[in-house]
C-alpha cells in the first residue's frame, strides 16, 4: 500500500454522449471524503439527450443486434479481463471516496466478477441467435397441428441506468452486463458525488475497443429530459433513496408510455440471532462479525447493509460487550495508509446526513458507541475530511408503536440492537421494515431456520441462513451475488436485479408464439414435433456442425425386447427391482406383468440411433427432459426417432484446436403401436469442419 492517496490537478469530468466526449467548462465541485480538497468538476453544459437516444437507436441496437448472445457474452468476457488488466488506476481513483482497498475490492474487482458471470451464464445457458425459447411447446388442437409456446427477444429500446454514490464502477456494471447480454444500448448516470470514479471506468471501457459503438454512453450531471423522451420499448432502473424511487416510478413519460421501472432502494435490513445460539457457541462470533462488517465495510454505506440487529433480550449485553470490543479495533483514516480498516462517507453532504439521522434515532435509541463525526483518525488532513465513527444503539423496547428505529436509515457505520422475547417477537421485529433486501438468521438449530425463513422471506429479497457448516465459503450478509436475485419488496423498491439469466430476461420482451409446429420451429430455431422433418441419407452423426440442420431426422432400425435383455441388463447394471424380475409381483401392480427396466430402454435406443465410427461427434455429455411414457414388456418392438432439434455456437475450441458446438437432440422411443414409450433430449458436443 502506498503512504497515502495520490493528489493531483483536479479532473474536468465530461459525458459520453453520441460518441463524443463533452463537457469543458466547470460546474459542480466534488471533493476528496478523505481530506477535502477538490478532486473533480462536473459540466455545464447539458448534454444532447435527443442526439443520445437516437444514437443508442441508430448505431448502438443495429451493431448490438448485429451480434448474437454467445458472440455478446464473449465480449463481456474480454471485457472484464480488460479492467482487471488496468483495475490499479480505478483503486487509485476510488481511494478519494473515501473507500479502503478492501472496500474498493468489492466495487472493482466485484464488478469485474460480475461481468465474467454473465459471460459464462450467456454462453452455457443463451443460444447462438437473438430469440431465447422459452418453452414447453404446448398442444393448442387435438391433431397436433395447432401449437403455442413463448419467446424471449430483444426490446429493441434503450436502457437508463441511475447509480448511486456508493459503488459507483459495480452499480454500473451489474446493470450493464445484463442488459449489454440482452441487446440493449444503456445510457448510466452515476450519482454526482463519486462520478469522477464512473467515468473513469467508461473511459476505460471506451479505450477498449471490446464494445459496439453506442454500445454505452455516460451521463455526468442531471439527467434533463431524457425521461422524457423515452419509450415504451426502453427501461429505466433507478438505485437509491427510496423517496426518490418513488418520484421517478411515477414520472409522467413514464407513466404514459407504460416505461419499465425497476427500483432497488435502501432498506432497514435486519440480522436475527436465533435464541437457540450462546456466546459459547460459533454462531455468535459469526453474528458479532456480520453486524461489525456491514458497519465499517464501504463505511456501512451498503444498500445491504445491517441497519437493526435482532438479539435475543439474554444475550443484549453479551452481544454489546463483544461488539464494542470489536469496534474498538477499528482504525479509521487515509485509505492509502497501511493499517486503516475504515474509510470516510463518500461526501461531506453524506456525513451531514447521517449526523442528522444519528440525531433522530438517539430519540428512540440509547447511544452505546460513537454518535459523531468526532474520532482519531490516521492520516494528514483527515480532519477535513467526512468521517463518521462507528456507531451502536440499543433499542430496550423496539415494538413500541411508532418507534423511529423501523423507519429512519443512517446510511453509514450505524447499526440499532433491539431486544426481543421470543421467537414470534423477533419475526414481528424483522417484519417491521416493510420490505429489505436481505435477512440474515444466525442459528445452529435446522428447526429454527424452517421456521423463521417462511416468514421473513415475504417480507426480504434474500434471506442468509448463517451457522458454522455455511460460514465456511459464505461470502457473507451484505454481498449480493450475480446468480442470485438482488431487491426486494416494499420499501427497497420492489424490483428484481441479477439472479443469474433472469436478470436478462428483465431486459427481452416475452411474446407468445402460436401458430403449425414447422412455422414454430422456425420461429424458435428448435424443432417442435409435428413439424417438417428432414430426411437424408446420410447419418445426422455423420455431419459436422455447421453442415447440420435442424429437423434432419433419423428413424432407426426395430429391436424386440427379451426377457434375456431384462436379466443382463439387472446383472450389469445391480438393479432386481421387482417389477423387472417377479412376475408373480408385478401381475398384482398396475401393469400386470413385468416390465423392462427404463434404463434398459435408454440404452437400447443408444444402441439403435449411434453412428459407431469416428466422426463428427465427440461426446454426449448429459439429458435433458427425460420422461418415461409407457410401459414396455417382454415381447415388445421399440424403434427411436433422433432429430437435431437445437444447435449452439459456444465459439470454443478444444485442446487440439477444433472449433466445435453443442447440438441437442429429440428421441422419441415408440413401440410396435407407434405409441411413445420414452422422450427426452441427448446433449452432444459436434466437431466444426475447420
């Protein structure tokens, strides 16, 4: 680590509008939370949001939609390699919010982290084309000619990002991962306070190369009338103070034109510690941790963060004692010094902020630890800077009505205790909130935790159940992670961010698709069955992956099931089940005779549609949707239909260097009465000719 941060010439920030960097006389001043000199300016001049939209609509939709999800995920890939590669001049940047390395790490690093996760998630899970099947194709008429299903497409709009202070390069990008997925142009506006850190980013994104131009554009400053001139094909989300929230939710434009608002506000969550759990236990050094992290992490300015802290009323003062001894251990100051564990808030607006909120919940709370901006702090000029100390309240009676402790949020190192009684009390307490982004529930007892989740999920987006097994690889209370949902209910906004490829799907338009199994298929790029097939003479097996159609479809030869193929079969595989072995048994079941086993029948579909010979396709490596149908006993005739139903481009090469796909196939297992009797899906990875 450095001595200290590093001072230079205050920046002149400028937007990214229509491709141009704009912005060249000074506006707004942004100064250093560590020691109050001036680190930026914001613009005057207001940028042309007619000439931005109508470049995200013109350039940034054609070129991203010239790309399909794999080739997008890939990008997002390089992409996040790319700010690795440079992440020391955003750590460099980033200390003047007053954030520790650690708490930089979390916002660099994670955002990068971020990216790599949906670039994986795109390319295992979305197709090689800009239409995402979301099926099951269902059966509208008695004939099988009438079919319906859904899709998933791209709005073919725009997407507006408002981030707040407090995470200014992740809060970008875990929106623009997703979105940048989907197909949609973004335009981000960062919070005023720590924008001079976004718009490094975006500098850095832009000097990539990686991304589509119009791909990504930055707003510095207010947003003028851009809400305005949205449309019913673009999306805003909003991060931030609930009553902004809801200002924005119901903008005019907004409201009009049916815009899609997602929100994720601030929230009072809460950290329960189950009365099963003692200071002897693990658990309540875990409980004692989570509390002290969300407090001092990013100087407790986490929308995730532990705002109300449920302890059982025995364990007040154990948790008390502990708590202060923790907190006594932090060391606040320059973040660019060794040994600090805290930095400042992010502005000196923000710390006047929290004093004022501090003030309010001293009313209803008693002041065990902290309560000012007054604290030893490390480092030259510091005592400029907007430093709060950690600060812990106790609430003896926290289900008094109308007690201010379930209302007010300093967003800073604060957190309220509150004693409870019983089990029920501590759920009625966390309930108090009306609506968080996340729980935790600290207990050793399974029991316990079947009980409370039920209850407290209705109220949370995520719920941490933390005990010793868990505490292990959590990656903790306040950290909310790409493959799970982020938001929650009530008062943090009721939106839903991340959770893996829903996330995605918040940004597609879903449609419902109706219409003869071949035009669906063409629709969706998957083959349905009913629809037009294609029948050759060479072997599907037999051709490498771009030469493959979908429909191109194989009936195979019959073979007659024996009762020696039902013994081998139990030898090889250990499996005597009765209803393959006990005639008399089975004749009593709902079948009436013995069976052969399901397994048997996968395998003896294998051994009728394989291609032996080397060729093309080089491992089948899993099953999708398997569902045995009907019965087949001794003397039965099966045959299998093979179709290539699905086909990704994964732009991958193996080890030898072969570029190769991942083809899904449909077999239908029928016996001598062309009834169906197994159906499921085969997943092979096919060799490209080049």
């Amino acid at each position: 680590m450095s001595d200290a941060i590093i001072h230079s010439a205050p920046l002149q920030l400028q937007s990214f509008i229509a491709g141009q960097w704009v912005g060249s006389q000074a506006a707004q001043v942004l100064r250093s939370a560590v020691n109050g000199r001036v680190v930026a300016h914001t613009h005057v001049e207001s940028p042309d949001f007619e000439a931005g939209l109508h470049h995200a609509r013109t350039v940034g939709l054609p070129a991203l939609l010239a790309l399909n999800f794999q080739q997008r995920a890939q990008i997002l890939k390089a992409l996040g390699k790319y700010l690795l590669a440079h992440k020391e001049a955003l750590y460099a940047i980033s200390a003047h919010t007053g954030a520790t390395r650690a708490d930089s790490w979390i916002d660099i690093e994670g955002g990068a982290g971020t990216l790599f996760a949906y670039a994986s998630m795109g390319s295992g899970e979305l197709p090689s084309s800009n239409v995402v099947h979301e099926g099951p194709v269902l059966q509208l008429g008695k004939q099988g000619g009438f079919v319906g299903t859904h899709v998933l497409v791209p709005r073919r709009g725009v997407a507006v990002h408002i981030n707040a202070f407090n995470f200014p390069i992740w809060g970008l990008l875990e929106r623009f991962a997703p979105s940048f997925l989907a197909g949609m142009p973004c335009i981000g506006k960062p919070a005023s306070a720590t924008s001079y850190v976004t718009e490094a980013l975006v500098r850095l994104m832009e000097q990539s190369g990686l991304l589509p131009a119009g791909a990504l554009q930055l707003v510095i400053g207010g947003t003028g009338d851009l809400l305005d001139r949205l449309t019913g094909s673009d999306v805003v989300t909003f991060t931030g103070s609930a009553d902004t929230a809801a200002r924005l939710r119901v903008h005019p434009n907004l409201v009009a034109r049916s815009v899609p608002f997602n929100a994720e506000a601030d929230s009072l969550n809460c950290a329960i510690l189950a009365p099963d759990v003692t200071p002897d236990d693990p658990e309540f050094a875990l409980f004692v941790r989570e509390v002290a992290r969300e407090m001092t992490a990013k100087a407790g300015q986490k929308c995730t963060a532990i705002r109300r802290a449920i302890v059982p009323r025995q364990q007040v003062d154990a948790v008390v004692t502990q708590l202060k001894a923790r907190l006594a251990k932090v060391v606040a100051g320059d973040p660019g010094l060794d040994g600090v564990t805290m930095g400042a808030l992010a502005s000196h607006a923000q710390q006047a902020d929290v004093a004022e909120r501090v003030a309010q919940l001293r009313e209803h709370a008693e002041l065990l630890l902290g309560g000012s901006s007054d604290l030893p702090l490390v480092g030259a000029g510091t005592e400029h800077g907007a430093f709060f100390a950690p600060t812990l309240l106790l609430a003896r009676q926290p289900g008094s009505a109308g007690s201010l402790v379930h209302h007010i949020e300093a967003f800073g190192p604060v957190s309220t205790l509150m004693a409870y009684d019983d089990l029920d009390e501590a759920i009625a307490l966390a309930g108090r909130g009306e609506g968080s982004l996340v729980g935790s529930l600290i207990t050793k007892t399974p029991a316990i935790a079947a009980r409370v989740v039920p209850e407290v999920a209705a109220l949370h987006g995520r719920v941490l159940v933390l005990d010793r097994d868990a505490a292990v690889e959590s990656t903790g209370h306040g950290s909310p992670l790409p493959q799970l949902k982020h938001g929650g209910p009530g008062r943090a906004g009721g939106g839903e961010e991340l959770g893996g490829t829903r996330a995605v799907k918040h940004y597609l338009q879903r449609t419902a698709v109706q219409g003869s199994p071949t035009m669906v298929a063409a629709v969706t790029g998957e083959y349905v069955r009913g629809g037009a097939r294609i029948e050759t003479e060479v072997h599907p097996f037999r051709r490498h992956f771009e030469d493959l159609q979908i429909g191109e479809s194989l009936l195979t030869h019959r073979r007659t099931v024996s009762e020696a193929d039902i013994v081998n079969f139990g030898g090889i595989s250990g499996d005597y089940f009765y209803m393959h072995f006990d005639a008399i048994a089975a004749k009593d079941t709902q079948f009436g005779q013995r069976i052969a086993h399901g397994y048997f029948v996968l395998s003896a579909a294998a051994g009728l549609f394989v291609s032996p010979a080397p060729g093309p396709v080089l491992a089948n490596y899993g099953l999708d949707t398997l569902r045995f149908v009907k019965p087949v006993a001794i003397g039965d005739t099966i045959r299998a239909r093979l179709t290539a139903k699905r086909k990704i481009d994964r732009l991958r090469v193996d080890e030898q260097g072969r570029g190769q796909g991942v083809v899904a196939w449909d077999v239908e297992v029928s016996n001598q009465h062309d009834e169906l009797v197994a159906s499921y899906d085969i997943l092979t990875l096919v060799m490209k000719r080049a």
